[in-house]
C-alpha cells in the first residue's frame, strides 16, 4: 500500500554547448548583426557608404523610434 | 544542443520581433514622427531648421525627400525592426547557448530569460537613460559625428560591463552567496553606469521643441525598444524550451529501449 517514491531532488546538470563550437559562430554572426545594425542605426548620418541620403530615408523612422541618433 | 540549434532559434525569435516591433512601432511611434515633422515644416520659414533644408539633402518634407514618408513609415520601418531584431534575436541566442548549464543552477529556459533581461537593460534602456531618442527636428546636423559616436561608446561600456559584472557574479555566488552576488553585481553595474554617465557629454539640443510631443515620442521610443526585447526573450525562451522537452522524450525513450 504504501509505495513511496523517494527519488532525490536532483537539479540534472544541463548540456553545455562547447565554446570551441560556439566562436567561429559567434565571430561570424556578430561581425553580421554589427553590419547589420550599423546600416540601421547610422548609415549616411555620421558616416556614409555608399554616400546619398537613400538608406537614411529608407530606415528614417526605424532609427528615430528605436533610438538613435538620427540627424 | 548545438549552436546551431540555438542560433536558428534566435534568428526566427527575432524575426517575429521585429514584426512585433514593427505594429507597435507603427500603432504608438508613428503619430509622433507625423507630429515632429509637421512641427519642423512649421519652423523651417524662421531659420530654425536644425539643417534639414533640402540644401543637404535632408528635409523631411515629401518634396525633398529620395524616399516617400509613406514608404518611410511603412516598408522602411518594416525593413529597420525586422533587421535589427534579427541580428539582436541571433546574438542574444548565441550568447544564451554559451551560458546555457553555466549559470550555477539556472535551467535552460531562466538563462535564456535572464540574458534578454539583461540585453535590455545593457543595450537599450540604460543607453536610452543617457542618450534618449529624439524625435525628428531635434539634433544639430552639425554635431551628428560627436553623437553618434559618443552614443554606441556609450552602449559599448554598457554591454560591457553587464556581461564583465555578470560573469563576476556567477564565479563570485559559490562563495558569497547568490543573493550576495546578484545585489552586489547589479549594484556594481549600476555604481558604473553612473560613473560612465558623469563622463560621457550630455547632449541637449531640444531647443524650443515642444515637451509633451517630445515626451510622446520618447515613451513611444520606449515602448518599441521593450517590445522587442521582450518578444525576443518570452520566443526565445519558449522556442528553446520546447526543443528542451522533446530532446528530453528523445533520450527518455532511448534509455527505455535500452533497458528492454
């Protein structure tokens, strides 16, 4: 009748992700997302490439409502 | 659990973010940039123009513009949310593969959780303290460089030192505690921060601006930085926990087969 389940309470260790793996992923794509970000956040303000006005204007809004400095 | 997993993860986490961002962005920020810009048509006739004249190449008037203010407010924000919400959804993954089963007895879905907590705070609110957004007709064309740059050095020490405090608190918990080691290290991000704001330029260029509109697009800008954010991590984290579980059934059942 009574069966009594005594299993400890035992935290399992999580899988790691080893961090030989994650660099060339993480270099890559943050280089990536630093590009990225950059054409949004301040592409043709404080420098410009290519030069013109065309990506500011595209991403205008985007920049001013997410927080950078626009012009 | 590879990096892989975590990164295709996080780039669909962002993905959806940016849409997120982008319906709140157009819903709760847009009123505010018709609003500023309607002000700076309204100013310009008094030589107070903060060098938008189309001589630059900067109005923001539909005559003197490369790109339509509809295209601007609407596939132009579209294209600014969902690329920067990708990247970010990307990196805030990759960082949470790294601390995945190092954070002391943080399970997958609480480091997860507690890196986008922690991105929000470093890489927008804190930097939005010093530096808030600023609507358009706000801001010297001049002074655009100095800001820019003082701006992501701003956001450079933040990230920095949330990650170097962070670290500090994980290696430093087994001795002082966990309750020590969060308050102390939150303390000590902040205490930084303070100091860092002190020495970094204060940038006031507002000028006659109008407050209540430029409050407006503030607490827009405010809203759109946590919708994303907070998007990335509630998907993020329920993407990854999900994997979780139904890595869990995977080995549940191979150690039942094996035991047959």
């Amino acid at each position: 009748m009574s069966v009594t389940s005594a299993t400890p309470v035992s935290t399992p260790s999580l899988p790691t992700v080893p961090l030989r793996e994650l660099a060339p992923w993480a270099v890559l794509f943050g280089l990536l997302a630093a590009l990225v970000v950059f054409f949004v956040s301040a592409d043709q303000g404080a420098i410009s490439i290519p030069s013109g006005t065309a990506i500011h204007e595209w991403v205008h809004d985007g920049r001013h409502l997410l927080g950078y400095p626009c012009h | 659990m590879t990096a892989r997993v975590f990164l295709v993860r996080g780039l669909l986490a962002g993905l959806l973010a940016g849409l997120a961002t982008f319906f709140v962005a157009h819903a709760v920020g847009e009123p505010s940039v018709a609003a500023a810009i309607a002000l700076e048509g309204s100013h310009s006739e008094d030589g107070h123009n903060h060098g938008h004249s189309p001589a630059d190449g900067h109005s923001h008037a539909e005559d003197g513009t490369v790109v339509s203010r509809h295209d601007q407010r609407t596939w132009g924000l579209l294209t600014g949310t969902v690329a920067v919400g990708t990247a970010l959804g990307g990196v805030v993954a990759l960082v949470a593969a790294a601390v995945a089963g190092r954070m002391r007895r943080l399970t997958l879905g609480q480091s997860t959780a507690l890196v986008s907590a922690i991105g929000f705070v470093s890489f927008a609110l804190v930097p939005f303290l010093k530096y808030p957004s600023t609507p358009p007709a706000v801001g010297n064309a001049d002074t655009i460089g100095s800001r820019t740059g003082a701006y992501f050095a701003f956001l450079l020490v933040s990230v920095v030192v949330a990650v170097a405090v962070t670290v500090l608190a994980v290696r430093l918990a087994p001795r002082i505690g966990t309750y020590g080691a969060v308050v102390g290290g939150a303390l000590a991000y902040v205490a930084l921060m303070v100091v860092a704001g002190r020495l970094f330029p204060t940038v006031n260029e507002i000028g006659d601006f109008p407050a209540d509109t430029l409050w407006y697009f503030r607490r827009a800008s405010l809203i759109i930085l946590a919708t994303m954010w907070a998007a990335i991590g509630v998907v993020l984290t329920g993407l990854l926990l999900r994997l979780q579980s139904r890595e869990r059934v995977v080995i549940a059942r191979r150690e039942l087969a094996a035991s047959l």
